[in-house]
C-alpha cells in the first residue's frame, strides 16, 4: 500500500486548487462511529452520576455559596468580579448556577452537566483529529482514549473541576474553529467564531491562554509561511489571553494578603531553588500516568525535602531532554511527534507553571485534561503508521492491543469514579495512595467531624499532627473537635498551639477565649477575646462573647459597651439587643431593657420575647 502524503503537503495541494482542505466522504458512518463512542463513554462514566458533593472546594464554588442562587442581571455582574473567594472564572459560576436554577443542591445535575460537558469535549476531539489525520478511524482511536483515559476522571467527577472540562469544551471549540477557517478558504465568520470560543474559554479558566501559542503550532503544522498576515490572525487571541490573565493577577496584587491561609503558607514554604526541579518532575509525572495509569490521587503532595529531592526530581531535566531529543529523531514521523509534544509543552508548560494559578499544589491531575490531547495525537500518528503497514497481521495484532488497552483504561476510570462517591472516600483513597502525607488525614478528620464522627475526626487529626507538627490548622479543628465533647482543656492546649504558631491567627484567640468561657475563666476568656479583636477589629462575635463574659463578671456597664460595637457592625443583630437588654436590666435600666427586647423580638429573638413577657406588661 503507498504511503498517503504528509499533512502539510494536502494542505498546500488543497490551497493551490482553492479547494477545502478536507474532502469529508462518509459523513453518516463518522457520525454513527460517534454516538458509539459517546455510548461506549457513558457507560464507562455511567457510575458518577450519582456521586455527591465533596468538601474539597465544592463548598466554596456550590453548596455555600449565594453566588449562584439568583441568575438577576446584578448577580450575574457580580460573578464577573475578580475576589478572592475563588479564581477568575466567571462564565464557570454563571453555569453553577443555572445548574442551581434548575436542581437547586442536588449533585445529580451538577455530575451529568460535567459529563455533558466531556462528553462534548469528546466530540471536538473526534473532529479535530479526523481535520489533522483525514481519517475517520484515527479520529475514533484517539478520541476514545480522550473519553476513557483514567487520567481525565478528576475534572469529570469532581463538581469544582467543572472549570477544566467547561474552559476544554470552549477550547476545543475555539481549535475547531480556525481549522475550518483554515478549510473554508479563510472564512472570516469561522475565525470570528473561534475569537468568541476563546474569550469563554479564558473566562472559564485562565489556563485556556495557551491556545495562541496552538495556533501557532498548527500553522506550523500545515507548513503555512510567517507572514505578517498569519502574525496579525493570532494578535486578537494574544491581546485576549494577556487581559483576561491580569485581571485576577491585578486584583490579587492590590487585595490584602491573608499569611494565615493554608495555601499561601503552604506555598511559602517551598525553596525557590527546588521549584525548577519540581516543575521538571510533573511534566515527566503526566507522561508516566498516561501509559501507567496507577496510583492516581486528587491530591500530590511536595516531596520531603528536608535532605534534598528524592532522585528523580534531580533527573526529571535530563528526561525531558533525552525525550526531546527522541522526538527530534524520530525520523519521517517527526512533525508529528513535535507537534504533539509542543502541543503538551505549550498548554501545561506556559499556564501551570510559568503563570502559576494555585498555590498549595504543583501537580494535579486535571491539569492533563487538554494537554493530554497531544499526546493521544501522538498515539494517532503511530496509529496510522502500523495500520498503514501492507502486513494485515500488523493490523489485527493493533486491534487487539487496541483493545486490551481500551478494556484497562475503562476498567481503571470506571472504578476511578468511585473514588469521588463523596468526601470520605476521596480522602481515604488520598491516604492509601500518601500514607505519610498529612493533607488526606486532615481532610478526612474534617469530614468526619462534619458528620459528627468526633472520635474519629480526633484520630485523623492526631494522625495528621504526627505527620506534620507545624500544621496550625490540625491543631485548631482538633481543639475544635475536642470542644465539641466538651474536652475544653484539651481544646485549649490545641488553640494555644495553633495561636504560638501563628500568633494572627485571631479565630485561634477567639475560640480559646470561648473554651476558657466554657471553664468559668472568664478574666482568660476576655484576654484572648482583646487579642481576637486587636487582629480584626470588626469582629463582631469577639465583642458579643466579650460581652458575655464582662456581664458574667458583672461588669455590666462593659457588656453593654461590646453590645454597642456588635450593633454598629451590623444593626439587625437580634442576640445582641436582647443581651444589651439584660445587662441594662441588671443596672437598674428596666425602661432601656424592655426597648432592647422589644427590638430584639421584632428581629425574631424568642428569648428577648419572654423576657418582654415577664418584665415588661
């Protein structure tokens, strides 16, 4: 059989005829081939659908946040707002919340829209490839590795990765697009089409500002000349990209610094010089994970570098340039082996580590989502060589292998997505994975104590301590944990710790100074609340509590004055008028109590409306 004719050469061919750089034959059996894989996907993915939320960021982006709860034309401007809840990913909260809109906080809708989404995703890929290879069942291969690989299953499971797969939809739709006005002789509204993809794809996740460098790549790709024509189609998706990036780069340079948020110090703590080397290591990590799909996690934790980067690290620079080198060597094939590799580099390279977006991580799963399409191009390439080969038995041994391939790789995602049934079984499947690594066991412990498993919250925390003694945050839910079974010295000893590790922590103080409330010391109660409020001075439930344990004392005249300070904060504080009202009642003022109750009864306070009851007929 001859070899068909490199890409570059049909495309130039097909420009010198003015004819469409494809000549699709078989449109019906390409889409039937399709909707077999989107089934085939389904089915695959078919346990996930009832899984429920976690409590790894799913609270922030869903279940407590009022974001989402109206779709009014202010909340709607107020989801485009850069803060710091979250990262800059609007068009990823607006569709949280029309998933609210329709199944409020069910996580049902929320986990068949992220597999809507891949499932999407999935059918972009089977198009792009059948434009980059021309062949219907290369398009099938490789967008079924795209749909069953076990490393796409974080961003499809997880409801927060819903801003991978919804930024990969757009991007893949933005990709789609210029290679049809590539096809189309130029098309302008193709071209427009992918501009508007690509500005919801950057505001779906910044990550998506890879795709001019892609487009680049493609036109390298089709061996179209630099010139300044072809410069001058990339400078819209440029200017793009570099907006939409400093928006919440901008906004996180003029917001107040938190030195008491874990991820901040979390990422303080990691030497500048080992970075380089870390960076190495996750490129050489994707690679390994998408031909040996085990051990996969939510969370990777840094390495121990007490004694310097476990091996590896060290030799991940000189992997990455013996890989390079083999694809600059790989012979006939090369173009395709660099454009895929490129590929890889450009989206995982440029926007996870030289324009780093998280804080307390430096691998992650989700982040091979679309990066992983080079590689799957790559896998095509060869693909076409073996099928191209005259020797049928070269194509029945690839079926087969292609098979046993497809039948792993299902089988791992598939059992993949039980991992995410809910937060205990993510975390537990974190620790099995790191068992020396704290982060799951503190997790764990935080999802037991939500579900009022003290004792076993206790233990993961301990466990986490262990592992980590300068975890303020263990100490400071374990004392929390510990309050709740009234152990209050215990809790004491852990706040103490928490607040010597970091003496800004102020809820530390607070919730000290209410164990030791909890213990008749007041005069230590209200020390700690001073030191509570001299860290945040509208604190509100620091002046309330300091009120309380003043009135305790009976310094009235110094409860009422915490009273005030809560009313001034914010006036429709019912408890606060209603205690107000005793500590005036205790001074004699029975006229300014009954006025405190009253208020306080009229905001909802049952109690301040018994005490009207008894002491003001």
């Amino acid at each position: 059989m001859p070899v068909r004719k490199a890409a570059n050469n049909n495309y130039q061919s097909a420009i010198k005829q003015n004819k469409p750089l494809l000549d699709i034959k078989g449109k019906s059996n390409s889409v039937l081939i399709l909707c077999g894989i989107l089934l085939f996907t389904l089915l695959v993915y078919s346990n996930s659908i009832n899984n429920g939320f976690t409590n790894w960021d799913d609270d922030s982006h869903v279940t407590a946040n009022d974001d989402i709860k109206s779709l009014s034309p202010a909340s709607i401007g107020k989801m485009f707002k850069p803060t710091e809840k979250y990262m800059y990913h609007p068009i990823t909260i607006l569709s949280y919340a029309i998933n609210y809109k329709f199944s409020g906080l069910k996580p049902k809708g929320y986990h068949v829209t992220n597999l809507l989404l891949h499932l999407l995703s999935v059918s972009l890929v089977f198009y792009i490839m059948f434009l980059l290879f021309k062949r219907t069942d290369t398009a099938a291969v490789t967008s079924l590795l795209f749909a069953i690989h076990p490393l796409t299953t974080e961003p499809v499971n997880w409801v927060t990765g819903r801003k991978d797969v919804l930024f990969a939809f757009f991007f893949l739709a933005s990709l789609a697009g210029y290679l049809m006005y590539l096809n189309k002789n130029k098309n302008i509204g193709y071209y427009a089409c992918s501009i508007v993809l690509f500005v919801l794809s950057m505001l779906s996740k910044p990550m998506a500002a890879s795709l001019p460098v892609v487009l680049f790549l493609i036109d390298i790709y089709f061996s179209r000349k630099a010139t300044l024509k072809v410069i001058l189609e990339k400078i819209p998706f440029v200017v793009i990209a570099v907006v939409i990036v400093l928006i919440p780069i901008l906004h996180a340079h003029h917001a107040p610094v938190n030195p008491d948020a874990f991820g901040y110090s979390f990422h303080k703590s990691v030497p500048f010089e080992n970075r380089i080397f870390l960076s190495c290591f996750a490129l050489i990590f994707y690679l390994i994970k998408f031909f040996i799909p085990s051990g996969l996690s939510a969370y990777h934790g840094f390495p121990p570098a007490d004694n310097g980067l476990p091996l590896l690290y060290y030799l991940s620079p000189a992997l990455i340039f013996l890989i390079a080198f083999a694809a600059y060597k790989s012979g006939q094939y090369r173009k395709q082996v660099l454009f895929g590799l490129l590929f890889y580099l450009a989206t995982i390279v440029l926007v996870v580590h030289l324009i780093p977006f998280g804080t307390n991580i430096y691998l992650a799963e989700r982040y091979a989502y679309i990066p992983s399409f080079g590689i799957i191009f790559i896998a095509g390439s060869f693909y076409n060589k073996v099928i191209e080969n005259a020797y049928s038995k070269n194509k029945k041994y690839t079926i087969a292998i292609l098979s046993v391939v497809v039948i792993f790789f299902s089988y791992i995602t598939y059992n993949q997505n039980k991992v995410w049934k809910d937060s205990t079984a993510l975390w537990t499947n974190v620790i099995e994975n790191a068992p020396d690594d704290f982060y799951g066991y503190f997790n764990r412990g935080n999802e037991e104590k939500r579900l009022t498993d003290t004792q076993g919250a206790i233990t993961d925390y301990n466990e986490a301590i262990t592992l980590n003694p300068g975890f303020m945050e263990a100490y400071y839910n374990r004392g929390i944990a510990k309050g709740d079974i009234n152990d209050y010295k215990g809790a004491i000893a852990d706040f103490t710790k928490a607040v010597d590790i970091n003496p800004r922590y102020y809820v530390g103080w607070f919730n000290r100074g209410n164990s030791k409330a909890a213990l008749q010391d007041f005069s230590g109660a209200i020390a700690d609340y001073n030191e509570a409020i001299m860290l945040k001075a509208d604190y509100k439930e620091a002046f309330s509590n300091r009120g309380n344990a003043k009135g305790a004392m009976k310094d009235f005249a110094g409860s009422i004055e915490d009273y005030n300070r809560v009313i001034v904060i914010n006036p429709e504080e019912a408890q606060a008028y209603g205690n107000r009202g005793v500590s005036k009642l205790n001074l004699n003022d029975q006229e300014g109590a009954c006025e405190d109750w009253r208020k306080a009864a009229s905001l909802g306070d049952e109690h301040s409306d018994q005490m009207l009851q008894r002491f003001c007929k």
